[in-house]
C-alpha cells in the first residue's frame, strides 16, 4: 500500500523535506540568536556607566569608535576652518540644520565638529578665530541610510546630507578623522545637539525584526511538515480507493 513511497517523484518530495526542515531550523536558531545578541548589547549597555559623565579626555585616545567609546567625552584643539551644514536634522520636533565646522588639529587632520543645531532661516554663525580647544560627546561616523540619514546626492554647495569620513574627504583638502564630536555647551545663538546612542544597544525594530523572522523560519519548517503529510494522505487514500476499486476515471 505505501510502496509510493519509493517511487522517484516521492524520492524527490522526501529528499526535498529532510533537507528543508533541518535549513528552516537553523535559519530560525540563526534569528534568534541575532534577537539575543541586540537583547545582551541593550543591556550591557544600561547597565554601563553614562560615558557623558565621564572624564573628557583626548579624541585620538578614543579611536575607532566603538560601543565602549561611543558618548564619551572628548577633547581636541586646533583651529576651525571649513564649514558646512547638514540639512533636515530634528531637534526637539523641529526641522533644523547642524553647523559643522572642521577643526583642523595639531596632528594635520581634522576633527568634524557639530557646533550646534540651526533653526530654519538663520544664517550660520562663523565659527571662532584662533586656536581653540573644544569638548563634546564622541559619535562614530554615519553611514548611508541608517537611522534615516540620506547620502544627500543634489544638495547645494556647502551642504552634507551625512556626517561621514567618506564624504568629507571630497571636500577638502586633507584627512578627516573617522569620527565626529558635537559641543556641549553650544553659542552664537546655536543650540547644542544631545549624543544619540550608539548603533545596535538597543531594542529597535531591527531587533523585533530579527524575531519576526525566527517565528516565520519555524513556520515554514511547519508548513513543510504539513504539506509533507496532506500529499501523503491524499496519495495514500488514492492508492486505496485503486484497491477497492473505487476509483473513478476524473
């Protein structure tokens, strides 16, 4: 009665079970791992001491940015140069601009400052003269299209649509730390700009994400079971109607 089960296309339909289950649940083990990853990172990172309340100290000292470093407070001297500004920013709810200003340093390379938020309309202030030393929170460099951040391919001269390394570099004419700090006590009518926290630490959607996709990965290594055993039950009671001739010509 079961000998369809040897037959080749019922070969091909086991063959395709044993091997689709076993990738479902490790795709789904996979998954979940990633959901505790963030899980742990979120809670290691509240339970690490507040890196704005620690001691400032130099920025290269800092480098790269990392989860550990993110926050900190950092200090560099130099001198300010080119400015620009990063458009579409929100502070408080209002759409505004960061003021950035490239502080070259002693060590030849320049320190991307955001010395504070701009509203809509104003003109950006000029930065300091002179040598000047700044403190500020330590972020890592943003990349394209994460948390909303947009390349800004086509905006006006003097403009950035991210604060990258990467972009800098085509705009002036000498190396750009891969970091950036924002001031915090802002002037000249600049309001300062809070840290934001650093990537992957928390419970973001991503992190829901990631669970999502483990309970749709045990789905389907379900549904394979399922299907696996309607065709089987309806080829089972096939070949007993064949038995008790009851089969029909449709």
């Amino acid at each position: 009665m079961y000998r369809f089960l040897v037959t080749p296309r019922w070969w091909g339909i086991n063959v395709f079970v044993v091997l689709a289950i076993p990738f479902c649940i490790l795709m789904g083990t996979w998954q979940l791992g990633r959901f505790e990853d963030r899980v742990d990172s979120h809670k290691a990172a509240e339970e690490r001491p507040d890196p704005g309340k620690r001691a400032a100290v130099a920025v290269e000292t800092l480098l790269p940015v990392d989860q550990e470093t993110s926050g900190r407070h950092a200090t560099a001297s130099g001198r300010y140069g080119d400015q620009f500004l990063v458009p579409d920013r929100e502070l408080d709810g209002k759409n505004g601009s960061y003021v950035l200003t490239m502080l070259r340093t002693d060590g030849g390379q320049a320190l991307p400052v955001v010395r504070g938020w701009l509203a809509p309309g104003k003109k950006a202030p000029a930065p300091p003269t002179g040598e000047v030393t700044v403190t500020g929170s330590l972020q890592a460099s943003e990349s394209t299209g994460s948390d909303g951040v947009r390349a800004g391919g086509g905006l006006p001269q003097g403009q950035l649509g991210m604060i990258s390394a990467a972009s800098l570099v085509n705009l002036v004419p000498y190396g750009v730390y891969d970091a950036w700090i924002t001031v915090s006590e802002a002037s000249d009518g600049l309001r300062a700009v809070p840290a934001a926290a650093p990537q992957n630490t928390g419970l973001d959607l991503k992190a829901f994400q990631n669970l999502g996709y483990t309970g749709e990965w045990f789905v389907f290594a379900g549904f394979v079971v399922f299907m696996w055993f309607r065709l089987y039950r309806r080829e089972a009671e096939a070949v007993k109607d064949r038995a008790l001739g009851l089969e029909t010509a449709a």
